[in-house]
C-alpha cells in the first residue's frame, strides 16, 4: 500500500477553523543625536531592542496559544534521516460487530520535520476476558508526511466461535493498536502539511435497513501523482471529541471536481459527532 510520491499531503479537517493572532511590541533605546555614546551604542542597541522584540512577541504568541514552527535545518534533516521519530498513534476507537469483527479508527502522526514514513504498519491485537489473543493482524497504510495527520479506519478481527460447542462469535474484551515503519522505508521530502481535500459534508441519515448513511463531496484541489482515487474516512467521536470507530470508502476524484461519496455504517455504536477526512489512495494501495 505505497503511495507514489506525491505533490502534497491529504488531509481534509473538521467543518471549522479557528484563527489565534499575535501582536509584539518594540522598546526604543535612546541618546544624544550624534553623540559618541550614541555612535558607540548603536548596534549593540540594535540588538537588544531585536531581542527584546523577539522575546515580547514569543511570550505573547505564547498568550495567544500560537506556536510557531520551527524550519527544518542541515543537521535536522541529517538526523532524521540517520534516526527519524516513529509514528504516533495519538487516538484510536473501536467497537465489535456481532460476528466478532472489529470495526476501528486511528489518529496517526509524524513528528519528522523532512522524513515520509513509506508504508507503516499498523499492528491490530485483539484480547478476550482471560487476555488470550483473539486475533493478531497487520495492516499496511499508505504512507505518512512529515508533520502529519492522517485518520485511517479499518476492519480486523475474527469470526471464529467462542468454542466447539458454540455458535456464538468471539467478541475480543480489549484491543490494542500500535503502529510501525518498516526499516529502510523512510524518505527525504521537503512536502508538508497542506490541505488538498475540500470535503462538504453532506450530513446522516438512518436508512430502512438499520444503518447509518453518511453522505457529502469531496474535492482533491491538486493533482496528486499516481492517485486518482481518494479514501474518505468518516470518524465517529463521544462527547469528548474522543474517536468511537469510523468507516471508509474508495471514491474516483479528480482534481478541481467535486465527488460524491456514500459510506454506510452498519452496526454503528451511539456517537455525539463524526468528522470526515479525505486522503489520496494510489493503485498501490489496493495491493
């Protein structure tokens, strides 16, 4: 499941944006016009109203609750490419159909400044009551960008019976996730975080047959290299904005037009919200 090397990351948010602004304020030495003082203590006044510039403006930005990214140098790009920071699963959810299969979402992202990791593995562990392993599986992704954030909903699990005599699946008591990059499979890139999907959400409807119908467009506003199909991954949130499950869907797209997509949930849990993100998905992904 290996995304080409593409023009930009996939990623589209929530339906809302919020905006933080920061303002600085500047200190003014001063002296005598033309005074040796004055000649004398000009660059070194300089500089310390530079400074105390920049400290006022980092402390109010740091108020406002704005960071401000530090660009990536020689030695980080050198360092992450001899030792990059694994991927993170920051959030996950779950929830468990009767037929035992799982139905799951991950909140994955990269810390690396300029290093892709080129198809993670995200390791799925499911655990009965006596913590004896369900099921063991892995899944391969497309692939991560630095400064990343990607949703990804998949299905794992098993529909073996709970025992010879019974007909009942076995429903796992925990599961756990962990994510993985292969060695050798990380990838100098100078892309970062970009929007590239704009999706207009559509809204829920309960259908006839029990399941939930989530609906809407997604538009890819650049061409992505080796990808004209899009994933749309539908997150179901608690109250907490904590993630519950999600379900997905392969859509064509095509950049600057918009596509409909239609994901059915069945046998969705109660849920407070849902978001809906957007991601490219190569050819090879699907292999």
């Amino acid at each position: 499941m290996r995304i080409r090397t593409m023009g930009m990351v996939a990623l589209s948010g929530l339906f809302a944006l919020s905006l933080a602004g920061c303002a600085a304020s500047s200190t003014e030495s001063s002296a005598a016009p033309g005074s040796p003082e004055q000649t004398q203590a000009a660059p070194q006044a300089v500089e310390q109203a530079d400074a105390q510039k920049d400290q006022q403006a980092g402390e109010q930005a740091a108020q406002d609750g704005v960071v401000t990214a530090e660009p990536a140098d020689g030695a980080t790009a050198e360092q992450e490419a001899a030792n990059p920071a694994e991927l993170q699963i920051v959030d996950s959810g779950w929830f468990a159909a009767d037929n035992g299969m799982v139905d799951f979402a991950v909140k994955v992202q990269n810390p690396n400044k300029t290093v892709e990791a080129v198809d993670p593995v995200i390791e799925v562990v499911g655990k009965d009551d006596a913590g004896n392993v369900i099921f063991d599986e892995t899944i391969e992704t497309p692939g991560v960008l630095p400064d990343s954030t990607y949703y990804y909903s998949y299905v794992a699990g098993s529909t073996a019976s709970k025992g010879t005599d019974s007909t009942t699946s076995a429903k796992p008591a925990t599961v756990d996730f962990a994510i993985t990059t292969p060695e050798g499979s990380w990838q100098a890139t100078e892309q970062k975080l970009a929007d590239v999907y704009a999706v207009a959400d559509g809204g829920a409807a309960d259908t006839q047959f029990g399941a939930k119908e989530f609906t809407g467009t997604v538009t890819a506003s650049e061409q992505l290299d080796g990808a004209d199909q899009s994933r749309v991954d539908v997150i179901l949130l608690d109250k907490d904005g904590k993630i519950e499950g999600g379900y997905f869907k392969i859509v064509d797209t095509e950049p600057g037009k918009a596509a409909d997509y239609d994901i059915y949930a069945v046998g969705a849990p109660e849920f407070a919200s849902y978001a809906v993100y957007a991601s490219p998905w190569a050819e090879e992904a699907a292999e």
